[in-house]
C-alpha cells in the first residue's frame, strides 16, 4: 500500500497518503468493499441416481460461515483493472486503526493480501479514529438471499475526497448507500466547489457511473433521479 507520512491530529491517514503521493487516477469510487461473513447456502437434494452406491454431496452445517471480499466498489475496481494500471484506480477503504507493530485491526491478513494481489495502489486505506470496515451478513435460505449491515457504508461528502487520490479523477463511480438524492447533494457540493474560483484548487468535473441503492429505487425518488440524469455518464 502507499508509503504513508505521518498524520497529525485530526488527520485521516487516507488524506495524508493523498497528499503525500498526487497521481492521476483515471476511475475513482466511493462506493463500499465490504467484508461480509457468509453463511453457504444449504444443500440441495442429491438427484436420484441409477447407481445404488453413488457418493453423495458433502453436506455443510447451516451454522458455518466463511468471510470473503464483496461490494460495489471493489467488482467496478477489479472489472476496471482488466483494462487500467492500478496506480490508476483508487477507492476509500475504511478500516481500524491497527498499533504501531500492525497487530489488531478488522481486516484479517489473508483478505488484505488478497486486496493488494489487484494492485496496492488501488486501496487508500482510511485508519482514523474509531472507523471501522463496512460489514455485512449474507444467508441463503433455498432461493432466498437475506443481507443484513453489521458496520454500514458511510456517506462521503465531497470534502472527504478532496484531499485524497480519488480527487480529479476523470470518472467517479457512485453506488450504495447513495441515493438519487444523496448524489444530487454530492453534485451540489461539486459545483459549489468549482465554482470558487481559488487558484490554487484545479476544477473537478468527473463523469458521475452511478449505480444507485436498491432500497432507493422507488416511486419517492423519481424527481431525484430526474435532477441528476443530465449530470450521469452511466446509469447502472
């Protein structure tokens, strides 16, 4: 992962790295890489079988879970990998602050290597003060996919990313926990931003990928959706 300098106070580590190591990112997300402990799904029927002493499946406990990376930023990131260097592509990833000799933390070793196996330039990891990797439980019932939070994504507004490697980055992928209408808000913010005029801040003006919330797409949020569309690359 980058070199990181050292934080001050009130410093995240994710905005001292961004300071630290400016670089033209070409697609940017704030979207989530969760961890979600999973539970399998449970075992179908074996089909009949001619053969009277065929093996059957192992069958798995209900009760085991395993952990595994997931999440809407970390699939647009590695899709994009296929085509981008990685110093290219940058997401936020939010997880506890570990101690001086790197013990602790709520991002096991073997999922972290698995993350840096895509590229560590790829993860601006954000350690501050009582934050906290986004979680989630994930159980399949037959057909059934049941997902419920442990730790929620947070909503980034615009001032969390100026000063971090996702800031100019010629695409910007949004996607959950955002809304139509948090989106609108992030796009207020931009325009408020560029708008200025300090010489010393270049004007950012990414194309918005967005894939909006679920729970979002409702009737309730049309006249959201409507504001923003003229402003979005790609609706997903």
């Amino acid at each position: 992962m980058h070199a990181q300098q050292p934080v001050s106070p009130g410093e995240s580590s994710a905005s001292a790295s961004g300071a630290a190591s400016r670089r033209q990112v070409v697609m940017a997300s704030i979207a989530s890489v969760p961890r979600p402990p999973q539970s399998p799904p449970p075992p179908t029927q074996p089909r009949a079988s001619s053969h009277r002493n065929s093996p059957s499946p192992p069958q798995l406990h209900p009760a085991e879970v395993y952990e595994t990376l997931g999440g809407g930023g970390l699939y647009a990131l590695i899709g994009a990998r296929l085509w981008l260097g990685a110093n290219q592509l940058a997401t936020l990833v939010d997880r506890e602050q570990r101690r001086m000799d790197g013990s602790d933390g709520d991002l096991p070793r073997r999922l972290e290597k698995e993350l840096e196996g895509y590229g560590r330039d790829m993860w601006v990891w954000n350690e501050g003060k009582g934050t906290r990797m986004t979680r989630a439980r994930i159980r399949y019932e037959g057909d059934v996919r049941l997902y419920q939070h442990i730790v929620k994504a947070p909503y980034r507004p615009l001032s969390s990313l100026l000063h971090t490697p996702l800031a100019l980055a010629e695409y910007l992928h949004v996607s959950p926990p955002y809304s139509p209408e948090d989106l609108h808000g992030l796009l207020v913010e931009l325009d408020a931003q560029n708008d200025l005029g300090d010489e010393s801040n270049r004007p950012w003006r990414p194309k918005i990928v967005f894939e909006p919330t679920p729970p979002s797409c409702h009737a309730g949020q049309k006249e959201w959706l409507e504001k923003i569309l003229g402003g979005i690359e790609v609706l997903s």
